[in-house]
C-alpha cells in the first residue's frame, strides 16, 4: 500500500495507491505545460483527503520538471487556485 506517485506514461496519467485502492490524474503533456483533464478517486477514498494528496505530488513533480499546469478538470484548477505552494504553476 504505497502512497508513492507513479507517472504511467503510457496511459498519461499520474496514479497513488491508498488502501489498495488507486486514485488518479489523466493528463496531457504539451511543450512545458501539463494539461491535467480529469482526477478521480475510488469512491471509498472519496472524503478521505486522497485527491487533494495526488494533486500534492502531481503538482510537486510539475515544479520539479519545471512545468506548467492548465487543469481543465474542475476539481484541479479549485484545488490549484487554493494552494499557496502551488497556485504559481497555473498557466
């Protein structure tokens, strides 16, 4: 049960696993910027502050790679627009 954030490059979306159950973030990646288009978690993980801990890491590895983010997902651009540490990567 890890809570590690992987980058499944391959289906464009960035996964955590909480209570062996997987939450996740589709993305696109465009130039410098990371178009993030729907986060979901397991309805079990729903309320549990899972989302909001995915976007935390996904937000984190964007700074580190020195992206962008444009979240077109309703729940990520209210999640990024809420962070201090993280709303400066909206764009």
């Amino acid at each position: 049960m890890s809570n590690m954030l992987r980058n499944n490059t391959a289906d464009s979306r960035y996964e955590m696993d909480e209570q062996g159950m997987t939450s996740w973030a589709d993305y696109r990646l465009v130039g410098e910027r990371l178009y993030i288009d729907h986060v979901e978690a397991p309805p079990a993980l729903r309320g549990t502050g899972a989302s909001g801990r995915l976007m935390a890491a996904l937000a984190a590895d964007a700074r580190d790679r020195g992206l962008k983010i444009t979240p077109i997902c309703g729940y990520a651009a209210a999640w990024l627009r809420r962070s201090h540490e993280f709303r400066g990567l909206l764009g």
